[in-house]
C-alpha cells in the first residue's frame, strides 16, 4: 500500500513555504499565464525559481498551473513560457485544453503533464484517452464516486497516475466549468476571474410586482440555492488510501496560511498515523478540531459517497472563528524571548495556541512586549506586519503560528 501525495496550494512564495513546512508533499501554484487563479498572489519566475529550489531542497514537487480554456490570443507565447517553466526545473504543470498538452509535448517533451479537472474526466476509457496523449497523471472530476473512481483505476496502467480533491470549497458548476460569473459580470471563471456570484443571496420576482422578493423556500434570510459545502475527507483517510489514489489535493491558492497550515498539518498527521499501524488506526478528533478552527462553510464528504443531493445548503457565510495573529520567527531559549510577525491584532498577557507541524495544539501567554520598529515597550501589536517580540515561557520554533479565538480576541 503506497503513501499518498499530499499536495497543497500556494498562492504566494509565503504559502508555498508554510505548505511544505508542515508536511505537503507537493505544491501547485500560478505562474504568470493561463492559470485559474488570477486574483491569488500568482509567482513570477524568479518567484518559481525560488520556490522550486525550496521544494527539491526538502525532496518535494512544485506544479505549475496552466488550466484555462485558451482563446486564439492566449496562445502568443504559450511555448516560450512552458519552456522557461521546463528551464526553471518544475515537476508538471496542470492543464485543461489541448492546445496546451500540444505545446509542452513540442518545446518541453520530458515535462510531466497533469490533466486539470476542469477536463472534467469521469471514466477510465477518457483518463486511457489522455494518458494515450502523454498525460502522465489524471485530476479526476470532483463529482465521482469512490466506486467510480476505483472502476477507473482498474482499468488504467499502472503508470497513470490518478488525483482527487479531498478537502476545500466546491464550485456549484460542474467540474468548475461555470458562466454565471461571466454572465453577470463579465468575468469568465474559466480565465481565472471568477466572482462567486454563485455565494450571492438570492430571491424570487415576479416581473409585474418589482421590489417584491419572495424567497424560494420559507427562510427570512433569503435561500442559497447555488451554494456547496466545504468538501472535508479527513474522517475518511482509510478510504482515501486503499482506493489507491497517487495525489490528495487541497483546495485553495487565494486562502490563507493559517488555512494552507491547519489543513496540511491535519492530513498530514492523519495520513502518517494510518501508514505507520492501519490496522489499529483510530481517528483523532484533534485532526478534525484543527480544521474546525480554519475559516470554512459546513463540511461535507462531497459525492465522494453518491449523497449528491445533500451537496447544497442554506447558509452563505464562512465560519471564521479562529484567526492567525502572528508567525514567530525566532526564539531564544536562553532569554525565552520571542520575534513575532503581527497578522492581527494581539494584546500583551493574551494567551494564544500555537499551530505546529506534528505536534497538537497547546496554549502560551505573550508577556513583556516590544515594538522593534519604535523600539518602545507596548502592550499592542496593532500595525499590519509589525515586528515586535514577547516572553514566552514555553520554548517556540520559527514558523510556528500563533492562534487565537474571535471570542476572546479583544476590540
């Protein structure tokens, strides 16, 4: 039984370090042309450079998404720009249209091909399709079945690499492929722009009674009709596993660190225990408590299971009961001092968690503050990025995240 990829999103240089950091095993990111994610922090390539050095480094993968669907003009300079990728020494990139398969198997032969799944590929003899075209791995189509997906593995070489989403938001259209955004707001989703008009609250008009709303269904609020459930597999890593599926993915180049290190550290934990005895594997309800503290919208296992029709639900908004008030960046265990990057707003005494890879969460009291930029005592860090250091009597290595509850966080 082989140890599934972990692969995480990256939407900054800044993500991509967090990502492997707390265990990803890869990382898929923008670069500068053809990606779906035009609003994330996309790398340029000395970004890409950077970021390839860090992963081969630490003995990971870095993707790079190439996954619109082209119009005649977007293909200037395809070619040019999948060999400067292949130059900069990526491990794939992730694609959706032809076009692009056509142009990395000319100039970048050696370069593996991920198909997207915006491709929306369903069923083996399609995945035997791509494959046959130079595909090296297949991004299934989110809205298979676990027997389908193992219907599909059966019947492809052992060579075909599959992949699937496990866990993030999930587009209302299939497989991604939507044009509400495009249509009441000219910005077309499959060039990476969308609006998620699908999160819009909506009501019903009848068009001779104007500024008369009537909701769909019997709600004051008005109805989410179009709105998905955050897909969350971490109860399911026995399944996940034996269906044999080569790369887990995360959802979520535009969301956060805290979000990109809790789900990563959550799987990866999770992952780790089940290969290490999976015959006396037991869930650990702290995996799922640690997502639980990320932003997100009710979780659910997607149609992972075939339970399609409990995919909507009527909520809109995001539980954000948890923010990332600071990462450490030092710590000296002779003084017990410690160097913090502000992310939010944080108060001297605060007692906060500490997010860590491998290791639970566990509480520590910030005392003695210092604003490094003034260079004056403080009992706020209150600026975007401030630099300031705390006591901490309990030890902190670099990188850790510092949490705190919105219940308790101070106005």
């Amino acid at each position: 039984m082989k140890k599934p990829e972990i692969l995480a999103p990256a939407g900054s240089l800044e993500k991509l370090k967090v990502a492997i950091d707390f265990g990803a095993d890869a990382v898929y990111i923008g670069g500068g042309k053809l990606n779906l994610r035009a609003f994330s922090d996309n790398f340029t390539n000395d970004e890409i450079a950077e970021g390839v050095k860090y992963c081969h480094e630490r003995g990971r993968k870095l993707y790079v998404t190439m996954n619109v669907f082209p119009r005649n003009h977007d293909l200037t300079g395809v070619e040019n720009y999948i060999k400067g990728l292949n130059d900069l020494g990526i491990d794939a990139i992730i694609v959706a249209d032809p076009s692009i398969i056509v142009a990395a198997k000319e100039v970048a032969p050696d370069l593996e091909i991920h198909l997207s799944t915006q491709a929306n590929t369903v069923n083996w003899k399609a995945a035997k399709f791509w494959y046959d075209q130079g595909v090296k791995r297949i991004v299934l189509a989110r809205e298979l079945t676990f027997n389908e997906i193992n219907g599909i593995k059966a019947n492809l070489p052992e060579e075909c690499e599959l992949e699937a989403f496990i866990h993030g938001s999930m587009c209302i259209a299939y497989s991604g492929r939507c044009l509400i955004s495009n249509y009441m707001l000219g910005r077309d989703a499959n060039k990476g722009i969308c609006s998620n008009a699908c999160r819009y609250k909506y009501h019903l008009v009848e068009e001779t009674r104007p500024g008369q709303y009537y909701p769909v269904v019997e709600d004051d609020n008005g109805t989410y009709i179009m709105n998905s459930k955050d897909l969350c597999m971490i109860h399911h890593i026995p399944e996940l596993i034996k269906s044999g599926i080569h790369s887990l993915k995360i959802e979520g180049r535009m969301k956060s660190e805290f979000y990109v290190a809790s789900v990563v550290k959550a799987y990866r934990d999770a992952i780790d225990s089940y290969m290490e005895d999976p015959e006396n594997y037991e869930f650990k309800e702290e995996w799922m408590e640690t997502l639980l503290k990320i932003s997100h919208r009710q979780y659910h296992t997607g149609f992972f299971f075939g339970k399609s029709g409990e995919q909507n639900y009527d909520e809109s908004s995001y539980v954000r009961d948890y923010d990332i008030v600071g990462i450490v960046k030092s710590y000296d265990p002779e003084t017990k001092v410690a160097t913090i990057l502000q992310k939010n707003r944080v108060f001297e005494n605060d007692t906060v968690e500490v997010l860590r890879a491998h290791t639970p969460y566990f509480d520590v009291e910030l005392k003695e503050m210092f604003d490094l930029e003034k260079e004056i005592q403080t009992n706020v860090a209150n600026r975007a990025h401030m630099m300031f250091t705390a006591k901490v009597e309990v030890p902190l290595k670099e990188n850790d995240m510092l949490v705190k509850g919105k219940k308790t966080l101070k106005l």
